[in-house]
C-alpha cells in the first residue's frame, strides 16, 4: 500500500507482559516518528528516527518503552512489563524528511493493558 | 504553562458561518508550525502548514504571529464535513513535536 501500515490494529494484553507494536512508513520517507494518544488527550511525542538513528529518546515516558528502526524501514516500539496506563493508541508517521515536512500517520495500533 | 495551549471546544457552529481559533506556544524556539486535522478514532491528516506570511488555502486560512506567540486558523463557509478535531503543532530547533490536545469543532445543519 502507498499509506503508513501499523500492526497490530488493537492489541490487548495483561499487565506485566511486554508487547511489540510495528510500524511500516511510507517508501523512501527517512524520518519516522512514534507518538501516543490517550484517550480525550492529544498526542503525546515519544520519539523519532532519521534514517536509523534516533537524536533524542528523552521522549520515551519510561526505561520500559524502547524504539528500533532497522534498514531504514520498519520501526518497532517495544513496551516491557506493560501497566494500565500504558493503554492508549500508539501512532506511527512518516516524512520524506526530519522535521518541518508533512507527517503522514497510520491508522495507529490501539493498546489495551488489562 | 503547556508548551501548545488550544482551547478544547467544542465549538457549536452553524453551517456557512466562519469560525476561528487560536493556539499559542510557549517556546519562543518554535521554528515550524502546523494544523492537523483528526476526525474521530482516526489518525492525523495534515490540513495546513503554517508560514510567517500567512497562507491560505481555499476556505481555510492559517496565520503566525510570532510576536503574542499564537497562530490561528480560520474557516470560511463552514460544511457538516468540517466537523472534526483540529490539532496544532509546533516544531522546536532541539527536534521537538508538540501537538495540541486539539480543538473540537461541530459543525451544524
């Protein structure tokens, strides 16, 4: 597809257990970028990758949320011992390139932590 | 003091009516700014960005006032399809996105 893709689509899952979200971006985009969303909230900025690399992890609201991009492509946002208050949509974007360019989002992946 | 401040609505307007909003930023580092669109349970689309000249867009205008730190947006000619939730968005020079928590805007027939 020419769009964003993100699996899972909803993922529900019980406390303590780790969970692995993927984002696809859009070919050739280099900059990726994670964010979350909770509910009647805005969205809150976790990280982002140019190429593979991330500048800036301070973002990620705890040592449990990890972020890897490899070959450019495919991002994963990893979350070890979920809590409840991890439950949000986790939002994934792409953009030809790092910051000041349009971001195109995915349809989002929606956690539940039970 | 939140680093983007909208008001969150809702906003009630009848159709064809023109309708505004602000949205200020407390970082005076903001280099790019943006409006995003967000209908319900769905993901972001980008509507506009928003430049120092001021831009507009068919019935949508945004503007930068980079002095009182706010950019604004107005609708002309409200449509039923308006209706959705606009985010605002400001970029920093140390790589920061901060949206909004959005403004919700319903448009009525």
């Amino acid at each position: 597809g020419a769009g964003v893709s993100q699996s899972p689509s909803n993922k529900v899952t019980e406390k303590g257990k780790d969970v692995e979200l993927r984002c696809d971006p859009i070919s050739g985009h280099t900059a990726l970028y994670w964010y979350r969303q909770s509910l009647g909230q805005g969205l809150e900025f976790l990280i982002y990758f140019q190429g593979n690399s991330a500048p800036d992890k301070s973002g990620l609201p705890s040592d449990r949320f990890s972020a890897e991009r490899t070959g450019g492509s495919v991002s994963t946002l990893t979350i070890q011992r979920t809590q409840q208050e991890d439950s949000a949509v986790y939002l994934c974007a792409s953009s030809l390139a790092p910051m000041r360019d349009t971001q195109y989002f995915g349809p989002g992946t929606r956690l539940t932590v039970l | 003091r939140k680093e983007v401040e909208q008001d969150p609505g809702p906003f009630n307007v009848p159709e064809g009516a023109t309708v505004a909003f602000n949205c200020t930023y407390s970082n005076s580092a903001s280099q790019s700014f943006f409006w995003y669109r967000q209908d319900c349970r769905k993901e972001p689309k980008l509507l506009m960005s928003v430049y120092s000249s001021g831009n507009e867009d068919g019935r949508f205008t945004a503007q930068l006032n980079r002095a009182s730190q706010y950019i604004s947006l107005l609708i002309r000619d409200s449509k039923l399809s308006d209706s959705a939730t606009y985010l605002c968005v400001a970029e920093n020079r140390d790589d920061k996105i901060i949206f909004g928590k959005g403004t919700r805007l319903h448009i009525l027939p």
